[in-house]
C-alpha cells in the first residue's frame, strides 16, 4: 500500500485505479452531486474490500452547480451536459488539503485519455494544476496515472475482479442508475466491452 491518497468518486475509473494503486488513504467528497449517496455506498464498498482508510466529507456547493450532476439547468459556456463548472479543481483542492493533514504524497486522480474532452481532462489542465498545488506547503503532487488509458484499458490494466468492480456507480442523475444519462451510458458500454449485458 503506498502513501498517496485516491479521490474515490465510486465511478468506474476510480474504483480500477485505487484497486491498482492501492493507496493508504481514499476520499469521497459529498458537494451536493444527485448521485452522491450511492457515490459514497460504492466506493465504502470497496474500500472496505481494499483495507483503505475512507474519508467522507460533505461539502455543500448545491447552488454553485449546472447541469445534470446537480438540480440546477445547464450552463451555456459547454454543451456537455455534465458540467459543473470548476468541479474537478475544487475537489483536487480538497483532496491536497486532506492529503496534507493525513501525510500523503500523492493525490491520484482517475481521470482518462476520454476525459480529454473537458479541459479539467487536459493534458495541460492536469500539468498546471499539479504546478500549483506541488508548489504549496506539504508539496503534495497530483497524478491521473490513467490519462493515457481508456476506462477498458485501465481496467484491464487494474486487474480489478468483476465483483468489486460491479459495484460501481456512474449515473449522473440520481442514487439509482437512470440508464440514459452520459454515465451510465459510458458504464452499459465498458460492461457490454466486458462481456456483461447489465
């Protein structure tokens, strides 16, 4: 088990790269999400099947989101109906600030080579805030050892049995899975990769 500590969201990327990984340390973060329930029920599951020391923090941002993560409507500025905007460094920053107090090294992150398509996916993205956050007292650096994978691949590469990995939850839009929203379409496709019709 190394020092570093996973943002754990409970979604597929997160639960192959923390079973690859195997950090000490995993962090959940409740910041008024739709799915946040069953985000927190997945990856409690498998942190437990793991031996990881779970953190699960709730942070109120209900009225800062759009889109279909939270009830609130889409923003104008992208046409990905997920977006919040600055989500992912919000909860990089929390991950550095938990990762500070609890010791850890690393904050690894699950993002994907798909994940290139939001610039909080982007290679540059990922560079920048890395600089910002290793520069900072604790040098605690931030790491998405999956961005040049695909979900697949990094799955495949993770080893993570089918049973742990089912435990998984994408959906965007609430606690149980809606079937049509861009995470659980993205889920129906990995398992349809991975020979299991859900």
């Amino acid at each position: 088990m190394n020092k570093g500590l996973v943002l754990l969201s409970g979604g597929l990327d997160s639960i192959a790269l923390a079973y690859w990984l195997r950090p000490r340390i995993a962090l959940t973060i409740d910041y008024g999400q739709r799915a946040s329930q069953a985000e927190i029920s997945a990856a409690s599951m498998i942190t437990k099947q793991l031996g990881i020391k779970h953190f699960v923090e709730k942070i109120t941002l209900d009225n800062f989101g759009s889109g279909l993560m939270s009830s609130l409507e889409s923003s104008s500025l992208t046409d990905k109906a997920e977006f919040w905007p600055f989500r992912n460094q919000m909860i990089i920053t929390l991950g550095a600030m938990m990762a500070v107090k609890q010791g850890a090294d690393n904050v690894y992150i699950g993002t994907v080579s798909t994940d290139s398509r939001h610039m909080d996916g982007s290679q540059s993205f990922l560079n920048k805030i890395d600089d910002l956050i290793s520069m900072q007292e604790g040098g605690v650096n931030i790491t998405a050892p999956a961005k040049s994978l695909t979900t697949y691949q990094l799955i495949e590469k993770s080893k993570i049995p089918l049973e742990i990995l089912l435990w998984g939850h994408s959906c965007h839009v609430g606690n149980l899975a809606c079937g049509c929203c861009p995470g659980c379409m993205k889920q129906s496709e990995i398992m349809s990769l991975l020979g299991i019709n859900r």
